[in-house]
C-alpha cells in the first residue's frame, strides 16, 4: 500500500501535523536499532538545492522513531568519499546529531575504517548481479528505513527507493559497468530482491522534486510525500506522479508489471522532463 500526502506546503514538517494514516505499515522499533538511507549528493551546491533528501523528511521519522522508543538511530550514506563533513554541512544535515544528542549518529558508510566495513549478500536468481557487499553498519541494524529524493535520473528514468538503496553498497558504479543503461536496469531489479527483505518502509520526498536531471535539475514543485512498504510500489507511484509511464522505465517491468494496482492523486501529476538523453 502507497500513502501520498499532497498539497501541502510544508513550511513546518512537524510529527503532530502527519496523519496517522501516513504511517500504516510502519514497523516496531521499540528498543530496536534504526539504519536511515537519504538520498544525498556530494556535496550540495548553491546551484543545487534539490537533489537531496530534505533534512526536515528525515527529522520528520526520526521524531516518529522516538516516538516509538527506537534505542538507536544511524543515518548513513556511502557516495562520496572524503566529502562527508562538506556533505552534511552544505545540506543541513549535521544540526542532527546534536539536536538528537545520544540517539542520533551520522556514519560516512566509506570513510577513514569504514572502506572495508562491507560484507557479501547473494541471490539465487538473479538477471545480472549475484550479489552486493552492503555496509556493515547497515546489516547490524535492526529496521531499515529509506528515504529517496522524487526526480528523474539520466540512465535509470527515474531515481527513487531503489536506486537510493546503492548508496548502502561498495563499488556502486559496477551496477553500471560502462555507463551501460541496460546492465543498470537488469541489476537495479535485482537491488530490489536484495534490498526489500530488510527495507521496512520508505518515506520519498516529493515536496520540491528535480526535472531533467538527477543533480543539479530543474526543480518541480510536487509538494507530496510518500510512503509505503514496498519499495517498487513507492517508485511506481513517484513515476506517475511525474507524469512519467512506468512502462518507460525499464528496471520497474523488469520487477512486475501490474502498474495499475498503484493508484496516484490526479490533482499531484506533473509533468516532469526527463533528461536529454531519453526519450519519452
């Protein structure tokens, strides 16, 4: 089941101003540990300002973790190595530490140590990846939270929980060896069968998403969020809210087809622009 939120102009993003109904298959966490997945890029420019998660999305669970009585909650990223402290500061992101003093931790998945804190994770079956070396840090937690970023991706279509859960991986450019768009959208399908045991629940931020590219786009005033327990359920729904046809995107029929189970407000479609070299 997919929750869009619509029409909101989330000037504040506060706990009590969600429906409870937002959150339906949110899981226990009491006294659990708590890995969050935010879509961040490295570092965020002035020019840039809606390529990444929104700070307030990730506060918003954060408080809901809370909430609920989670022991421990770790916010983690592994894209650019070297550039966690620019990373955190441009995008707001490390006032959270101190603000959730003794709960919250921020962990660069990459940096200094952690480089070789990576451990195997296969498939059976799989259409071109048998496996991917996921962060430690990630595998020790309890519940796995993502929270992607709504907006179109130059070799993928679109970017969004799937896609985001590479930034939890080792050598993240094998998914596409040669810039081959085809080899992506094979091994993106198989992140999902990888990632969606232990993915609980998604929370995407579509409040200001970003047209024609995946950094440094054009941004698109959606003013949604969504959540939802099934990872491939929230990209459908994020792709039709982007006026994009999921059939377009090779890597969510390369999952399942029956697009038409995800239903999305009429009045939240816009028409995103995907990038210069797809075609729609």
């Amino acid at each position: 089941m997919v929750v869009v939120l619509e029409n909101k102009t989330y000037r504040s993003l506060q706990l009590n101003s969600i429906p409870d109904h937002f959150w339906q298959g949110f899981p226990q966490v009491k006294g659990a540990s708590v890995f969050l997945k935010p879509n961040l890029v490295t570092p965020k420019s002035l020019w840039d300002s809606d390529s990444t998660t929104d700070v307030r999305v990730t506060e918003l669970v954060i408080q809901k973790l809370i909430a609920e009585e989670a022991k421990e909650i770790i916010v983690g990223e592994c894209g650019f190595k070297n550039q966690w402290e620019a990373t955190m500061k441009t995008t707001g992101y490390d006032a959270l530490e101190e603000k959730y003093s003794g709960k919250v931790c921020l962990i660069p998945l990459q940096d200094g140590p952690n480089f070789h804190k990576f451990t195997l994770q296969r498939l059976e079956k799989y259409l071109s990846l048998y496996g991917v070396k996921f962060s430690d840090y990630m595998l020790a937690c309890d519940v796995v939270i993502n929270l992607p970023k709504m907006k179109v991706h130059t070799m993928a279509g679109v970017t969004g929980a799937i896609k985001n859960m590479m930034g939890t991986m080792a050598q993240k450019g094998s998914m596409h060896p040669r810039a081959n768009a085809n080899i992506l959208h094979k091994r993106l399908a198989d992140l999902y069968q990888l990632t969606k045991s232990f993915v609980r629940f998604t929370v995407m931020d579509g409040i200001v998403g970003a047209e024609y590219s995946e950094q440094c786009g054009l941004p698109i005033y959606s003013k949604v969020l969504i959540s939802g327990i099934d990872q491939w359920e929230v990209d459908v729904a994020a792709t039709k809210l982007m006026g994009i046809d999921p059939n377009q995107i090779q890597y969510l029929k390369n999952i399942r087809r029956d697009f038409q189970s995800i239903e999305v407000p009429s009045s939240s479609i816009q028409h995103y622009e995907m990038p210069l070299s797809k075609k729609r």
